[in-house]
C-alpha cells in the first residue's frame, strides 16, 4: 500500500469518527463552525502550501455568486472554476509547484460544488422571478419550491466549500443538502450508525481482495517490456480483467467510506417517501417535506419515519458489476458525479445531437488532463448506439434453457471486457503507455465495436422506431 493511500484512509476514517461526535453538538451554529474547521484543517494537512488554490477558487467563486447578475452567474462560474482547474493541472508550465495528489481530489469535488451552487442560486433566482407566470413548477429547469435556496453570503459559502464532509473525497452533495443538514430535524433523528454499519460491511472483503489481486496482478508489470516480449496476445488480453478488478475494489473501498462519513454525520438523510435520488435528494411528496421541515422536531412524523440516505449514495456495487449492459452499469457508478453533469452539462447543452459527447469530454475534463481519461471515457459514447442495436434486437429473445446461461457468461463477458479495456487507460493515463499496451491487443475491443456496427446496420438493420427523434 502506497503512502498515499495511508494518508487517504486515515483521513477517511477519522472523517467518519468525527461525524458522532460533531450530532453530540446541539447548536446549529457552533456545529456548522466546527465541521467547516475540521474540513479547512484536511485540506491544509493534504495541501499544505498548495490550500492557496481551494481559497482563490472559493473566493472568486464567491464574488461571482454574491454580485453577478443572476441570469448569467451559472455561466461564469463554469468557465473560471475549470479554466482555473486546467491551471491547477498545469502548473508547472507556469513555474508553479505541481500540488499533492490529494489536493487535486480536493480542487475536483471543489469544482463541482461551487458551480452546483452558482446553477442552484441561479435556478432558484429565476424560479422566484417567474413564480407567478406561465412557468410551471414542475418545469425541468424549475426546481420545487422546497429544493429552492435563499441567496447564500459568503460565510454559508465558505462553510459549504470546507465543511469536511465530502472535502476531500465526495460524493458531490448540493448546496440545498448541507442546508438541510442544519436546519431540518432529519439528520438529528435518522439512524445514522446503522445506516454507516450498513454500507460499510463489505469493505473488509473488499480490502482483503484487493490487497491480494493486486499482489498476484499489480499494474505496474503492465509497464514492464517483460509483459510484452514474454507474453502472449492472449495473456496480456486475459490481463485486462484482473486489472479491472483491482481497478474496482480499489474505488468501491473509498466511494464506500466516504459514503460512510455523510451516513454518520447526518447530512443527505431524508424521509424515504420523499424517495430521495443520489445527488439531488428529495424527488417527491414535497408539501409533506416542506411541513416535516417547518415543525422541526415537534412533528411526530418526523419521529416514527423510516429514513434514507439514497440521496448521497454514489456507488451500487452490485449493479455496477453484474447489470447486463454497459449502459446500465453505468448508471450504478459514480451516481451523483452522474447527477451533476446530466443536471448541468447534458440537460443544458443547446445542441442536442451533441449532448452525450459533450458530457462525457466534460467528465474527461475533470478528471484531469492526462489522455488516458480521455482515451476511456470518449470512447463510451462511440460504443454506446451499437450496444443499444443488439440490446433492442434481443432484448425481447427467449432462449432454450441450454442457452441462456452460457448467453449470460458470453454478455457479461463481453460488457467486462469492454469495461476492462477501457479502464487501463485511466490507469495508465500516459499516451504512450496506454497506445503501447491497447496496440499489444491490437484494439481487439475497439474493433469489436465497429464489427457490432457492421452487424447492426447490415443484419440487424434498426428501424427508424429504433432511434426515436426527440
């Protein structure tokens, strides 16, 4: 285990300590200060010199939601915050120090925040202008009045911005979400300790698979000209899906825990009638949450209610690993990262045709600039409209019983291998590295991918009822 590692883990599991005894703390101000100057102190543990950068973004950010006109704040809080992200990746172009690894973790969920909040001060702005014209409330672009946000200053900013729940490792929560943390009942009366027992189950298992594949499969022999002079085609294919285990154990651990540092502090814990989605909280029954919210603890609703934390849950591991298509699988990973970038890039996009890839060079973008997240994440959308031909053309099949699981083997097979392949490249993230090892294959996936179109467009041949106009 490398010591970055141990650094994250520990600041992980204390983040998760800390959060019984920050609901011991009765008073909403004092224990608003207390989370946001226990955050301010992991990020100058993780940065040090380098917090310089999480304060510019914050303050900047700041200005622009405090004195922009509201019409276009969402706008200009998007370009700084990534055109300053871009700097902050390449600093040492600039005879800047490259900052520590956990600051990039750090600047990246600071990103995500800071721009939700300029299209939630936005949103709500023009909900209130335009509450008594033709726009209805259940307007895409018009939140529900009980999502809505009153203007922040720049304390609740701050506050919002280093609060250590989520600092240093996500999972992306609104501005709407912390609010409610300190000013609704539910955090105070949901079971959070069973809650956090609950997701953090599976992670000894996890961390014992991961210590153990990544001893017998470590990456780094993937960067050994050994792997490609005494290897076969076949071995250094096979090698992909130990690879992508590692690769997933790994993510699974600290999407988990820090999943385990909201469930314990309370924030994202929501009535579970108001069936609360990952990153964006409640989605229905709104009156009843706004009356639970405005009688506080004196409702006994508020008492007998089951809760739920959907609303800061990132990561359905189960699904990830055994939905049957890419597409699906998707949708169980990184879920409220998802949340942000359908909510504000692809739902906002003008150009419609160009939405999906749109998103996903956003999601490059902001995992960083190396082109092994490009390599990856851009070539989901070019395999996507060919997994969805022959998902449509069989999707309805009933198979012989001696067909269908060897059926099941070959799908799942064929969605891991894809997964695999692309995920070396964010490992691997240099280039030359990942060109080296995808060339070795010779890009059998990608050319899987382009006999599925061959296939779909000659045998399969969609129909126009296929592919809807929207």
């Amino acid at each position: 285990m490398e010591w970055d590692d141990i650094v994250y883990l520990t600041l992980l599991f204390s983040s998760i300590g800390f959060g019984h005894f920050l609901r011991q703390i009765k008073n909403k101000d004092c224990r608003k200060w207390v989370a946001t100057s226990f955050g301010f102190m992991i990020v100058l543990i993780a940065s040090g010199r380098h917090i310089l950068h999480p304060i510019i973004t914050v303050v900047v950010n700041s200005l622009i939601i405090l004195y922009g006109n509201k019409r276009s704040i969402h706008v200009y809080s998007f370009a700084f915050t990534f055109t300053y992200l871009i700097f902050f990746r390449t600093t040492e172009y600039f005879g800047i120090p490259y900052p520590p690894s956990h600051t990039n973790l750090i600047q990246m969920i600071l990103t995500l925040k800071l721009v939700g909040l300029a299209f939630e001060v936005h949103d709500s702005a023009m909900a209130e202008k335009h509450k008594d014209s033709d726009i209805a409330d259940d307007s895409p672009m018009v939140e529900p009045e009980v999502c809505r946000i009153a203007p922040p200053g720049f304390l609740d900013i701050f506050h919002y911005s280093f609060c250590y729940i989520g600092v240093l490792t996500g999972p992306y929560f609104k501005y709407r979400l912390y609010w409610d943390m300190f000013n609704a009942p539910f955090a105070e009366v949901a079971p959070c300790g069973e809650a956090t027992l609950e997701r953090i189950a599976p992670v000894p298992l996890w961390g014992l698979a991961f210590l153990v594949s990544s001893y017998i499969f470590p990456l780094k022999y993937a960067l050994t000209d050994e792997f490609y002079s005494e290897r076969s085609v076949a071995y250094r294919l096979w090698y992909l899906y130990p690879s992508f285990f590692n690769f997933r154990m790994r993510m699974y651990i600290g999407m988990r825990l820090s999943e385990c540092v909201f469930t314990m502090s309370g924030l994202g814990a929501y009535p579970a009638l108001s069936q609360p989605r990952p990153g964006q909280g409640p989605s229905t029954e709104y009156f009843a949450l706004s009356r639970m919210i405005g009688a506080g603890l004196n409702n006994a609703q508020v008492q007998k209610e089951k809760y739920s934390f959907a609303a800061v849950y990132n990561i359905d591991s189960w699904g990830s690993d055994f939905q049957p298509t890419v597409r699906s699988s998707m949708k169980c990973w990184n879920m409220t990262i998802q949340y942000w970038l359908a909510t504000y890039v692809y739902k906002r996009f003008p150009v419609k045709a160009y939405r999906m890839p749109v998103t996903f060079v956003m999601s490059s973008l902001w995992h960083g600039v190396y082109a092994g997240y490009y390599l990856c994440l851009c070539s989901v959308p070019f395999y996507l409209p060919a997994e969805d031909m022959f998902y449509r053309a069989f999707k309805n099949n009933t198979l012989p019983c001696w067909l269908h699981y060897p059926w099941v083997v070959f799908r799942y097979s064929w969605k891991m291998l894809h997964f695999s392949y692309w995920s070396m490249a964010f490992s691997l993230l240099r280039i030359d590295v990942c060109l080296r090892y995808w060339s070795s294959i010779y890009f059998i996936p990608s050319l899987l991918t382009l006999a599925m179109y061959a296939v779909g467009f000659t045998v399969l041949k969609p129909s126009q009822e296929s592919f809807p106009r929207k």
